[in-house]
C-alpha cells in the first residue's frame, strides 16, 4: 500500500532506494510503532520512523517533508509551541480595506508603550473582537492581532500582510536552504572564483609531475623539469544567512548562491539567523532552539581571515536591530545592532548581499540602519552586485 509513497519521494528526487523502502516495510511488520489499529500508530509515529530509515541525509529532510506532506494532503507534523489563545479570538472573518488617509491617522505606539499596552491587553480581554482598534483581534487597525493595518504592532496568528509587525507571537518553523539546487546559470559560480585566485599561498610555482615525465621521454632522458603556478585555494568563507519571514520570497535564489557557494569554496563555514544576529545563531532550522550556536563562540572560533558575508534582505522593524528585546521571537538582552558591530569588527573583510530589488532600499527605513551598520558595503544578489562584493572582499 505505500509503494505510491515510494514512487512520491522518488519523484521528489530523494536517493530512496528499494532496499531501504523493504526496510521500511519490515520495520512496520515488526511493530516498531505499534500495531496498526483504529487507536495504534498515527501518522506522526509513521512520519518519524519512514524518515528514520529513508532518508540517509539531514540536507534531505525538507525535501523528504514535502513530499510527505504532499502524499499525505498537507497534514501537519510540527507541534504548535505557541502560547495558548482562544482560536475564536483569531479566526478572521472580514477583510477590511482603509483608504491612504485612513491609514495615515493611525498612530503608532512606542517600543514600550506597545509592550506594556499588551501586557494589559492579555490581562483584560475575555471575548472576540473583529474591526476594532483596541483589543486583539482581527480585521481593525488594532496593534493586536492580524488581518487589519497598524503601522507598528504585535501580529498575533495568520499570515503577515502589510510587513509591518515588530513582533510575531507565534513559533515558526523554518526550513533549510538546499544545497544542491540546481543552478539555472553558471554566471553566479563564474562570479565567485574571482574571489579564489586572490588567495594562493605558498610557493609561486609546483612541480609538474605529468609533464616533467613527458617532456624528459621526448628529450632522450635528459631530465626536463616543468613548473605550474601553484593551484591552492585557501579562502576562507562566513557564510551568515536570514532565514523565514520574508526571506520566503526568496529562497529559490539564496539556495541557488548557496549552491554555488558550497561547490567554489573549500573552507566554508555558514549559519543561520533571523532577520538580525543575537547572541546565537543555528545550522539546522528544525532544532534552532535545541541546537545553537553562541555569538560570542564563532567570533572567538574564526581567524579574522575569513571573509563575512552576510545574506538577507533586511526588512524588519527598526526595533529588531536597535532595541533591546527587539527580537520577534524572544527577548534578547542586547540589540542586534551590537552583535552587528562585533561581528564586522572581527572579521574586517565584510559585505551584506540583500536579495530585494535595489529601487526598494530606500523606501525600508531597517535597510538603511543596516547600511550605516555596515558602512554601507550591502550589495544586492545580481550578477553586477557579486561582483562588486568580490572586489572588495578581495582587497
């Protein structure tokens, strides 16, 4: 019965072979999770054991997860961590359109005032509200909830619309980015090994050893030595990318960098963040709060040689990078701002590449902070821009 689901991870391109879908099998008829009955394994128990015994690497798992999710009809198999509401409270049931000027006669709370007025908020509200501009709910121009317009407030559940939340209360997940996309063009490998023939070490010329033999054959066994310019790549790569939120609209072209970032480059190390850096950051999105890395510890890890790139389009509410707590995910003790600054001091050789189109970093006041903070070295991802990062990465 699941050999459509084989021929669905297949099709998905995972290295899933037969042995290992038999392994499978036998590991069900074993009762490895439990009988299959009306109340024996369910889908999460399945899901845990077939990516157990399928899926032999962790660069794997996002593609394993959707066609999962596909063969099995979108069924959720992340547990929502976030702190219990009402769903009542967040279902939206009107889409209110404001006209420019009545968006503009919204005022927007301070950093403090926003934090405190939802403390209350949460302490005061016992029903639903839809349309209003007060309590936490949906459809109004209220700092709380979603589906309204608020130039600065707190989303609470649905999806982001207007880009404008400083804080999202909810526990996303996001996922890796591949390393083995495909890439459409070979412009973007081209780009970046301009940056390797900047780091040759050692000695000028080696031995070359084929053709030294062959030319000493063809001159009668008189010894005739040939030398090469000696091939050694020896740069050194901090790979820092931002990952969820709108980096969504993204990803195709990030994991199209990353690709070719992974294949051109021998020492290579990268992490994930989101929106700006804190006091840690991660290399697996699934276990990000499981498994993170302190800030501190890879700046102390690293030699000041290796080259920090930095990758996201900086969009996100000034607070995020200036304000303590700022983070939309939890309370960091210090702004990102700060971490900025070590970072780049540690590491003098640092650019930004930001995947937004380049007419828009005007009109994103977060871009601008970032700018200064990176004494304006951000590039935007095109042929033109990883070039330019390159020439001065290479200085």
């Amino acid at each position: 019965m699941l050999i459509d689901f084989f021929y669905t991870l297949r099709a998905a391109k995972l290295p899933v072979s037969v042995k290992e879908y038999l392994s499978l099998l036998e590991a069900l008829q074993a009762g490895v999770v439990g009988p299959k009955s009306e109340d024996g394994w369910s889908l999460d128990d399945f899901y845990h054991l077939s990516r157990c015994v399928l899926v032999k690497d962790e660069k794997h798992y996002d593609k394993f997860d959707r066609a999962f999710a596909a063969y099995f009809k979108g069924v959720e198999m992340v547990a929502d961590l976030t702190k219990e509401l009402p769903q009542e409270w967040l279902r939206k049931l009107l889409e209110r359109e404001l006209s420019p000027e009545e968006k503009a006669a919204i005022e927007a709370m301070g950093w403090d005032e926003l934090m405190e007025t939802l403390k209350k908020r949460l302490e005061e509200q016992k029903e639903r509200h839809e349309g209003g501009s007060k309590w936490i709910g949906t459809g109004g121009t209220s700092p709380f909830g979603h589906g309204g317009h608020n130039p600065a407030g707190v989303r609470i559940g649905g999806p982001g619309r207007n880009k404008s939340a400083v804080k999202v209360w909810e526990q996303r997940a996001y996922r890796d980015y591949d390393d083995q996309q495909e890439l459409g063009t070979r412009n973007i490998k081209v780009a970046l090994r301009r940056l390797r023939k900047f780091a040759r070490l050692g000695n000028e010329l080696e031995l070359d050893l084929p053709d030294t033999i062959r030319s000493t054959a063809a001159n009668a066994g008189y010894l005739d030595i040939k030398m090469v310019p000696e091939r050694h790549n020896n740069v050194k790569v901090l790979l820092l990318m931002d990952v969820g939120g709108t980096m969504d609209e993204h990803i195709k072209r990030v994991e199209e960098l990353f690709s070719a970032v992974k294949s051109e480059f021998k020492h290579l190390e990268f992490y994930y963040f989101h929106n700006c850096v804190y006091d840690y950051m991660w290399k697996n999105n699934r276990r990000r709060f499981a498994e993170k890395f302190d800030t501190w510890d890879i700046i102390r890890k690293y030699n000041k040689d290796y080259k920090l790139i930095f990758v996201g389009d900086a969009t996100m509410s000034p607070y995020e990078i200036l304000q303590p707590g700022g983070s939309v995910e939890y309370n960091n003790e210090e702004a990102g701002a700060e971490w900025l600054q070590r970072l780049t001091h540690a590491f003098p050789r640092f650019a930004w590449i930001n995947p937004e189109p380049q007419g828009v970093w005007q009109y994103r006041q977060s871009i601008s902070v970032i700018q200064q903070l990176m004494s304006d070295r951000m590039y935007p991802l095109s042929l033109k821009g990883l070039e330019d990062t390159i020439r001065l990465l290479s200085k």
